[in-house]
C-alpha cells in the first residue's frame, strides 16, 4: 500500500453513505491487512513476554537448587510474574492515544 492509498483510519467511517460498493470492500480490505500486522505483532510481543518470564522463573528456581536462599522479595517477585501471565488486563494506558 503506497502513501496516497494508504487509509485515514481517524477517517474511514466518515461519510460511508456516500462511499461506492467498491471503495467500502477496499476499506475492509485494508482494515484486516492492518488487523493481522497489529495481531502477529501482539503474538511475536506475548512470546517474547513468555520467554523472558520463564528465564526469570528458571533462574529463580537455579538459585534454589544451587543452596541459594530464595527471599520472600523472589517468592512475591515470582508471583507478581506468574499472575501477570495469567491475566490479560492491560496496564497501559492508552486514553491519550488516538483510537478511533
């Protein structure tokens, strides 16, 4: 998609009534494109989110097994990161951005 076809998402429900059958079908069209780039972002995002969790538990749980003492800050600091990956609440605020 070059620059001058490329969609005003602010404006894309503006004036539907007037849009020909064939301009809707290619705001759609350009919709999902953009839904799937945002969406395998979000999954290559969470995946990396599960890596970095799992070395945080995994070096959490070698320094147990070496004799290390594991303190009450490493027990709530593992909880903390095994209830985040079992919630799917954001904790960033977006009211600022632009959505819609």
């Amino acid at each position: 998609m070059d620059k001058k076809s490329e969609l005003d998402l602010n404006r894309v429900l503006v004036d539907l009534s007037e849009k020909s059958d064939e301009e809707l079908r290619e705001i759609l069209d350009q919709l999902c494109e953009e839904e799937e780039k945002i969406s395998f972002r979000r999954r290559v995002l969470h995946a990396k989110i599960d890596i970095l969790r799992a070395e945080l538990v995994a070096r959490m749980k070698r320094t147990r097994e070496d004799g290390g003492v594991i303190s009450g800050t490493d027990i709530d600091r593992l909880s903390e990161i095994l209830a985040r990956s079992l919630t799917s609440v954001s904790k960033v605020d977006i009211s600022g951005e632009e959505v819609f």
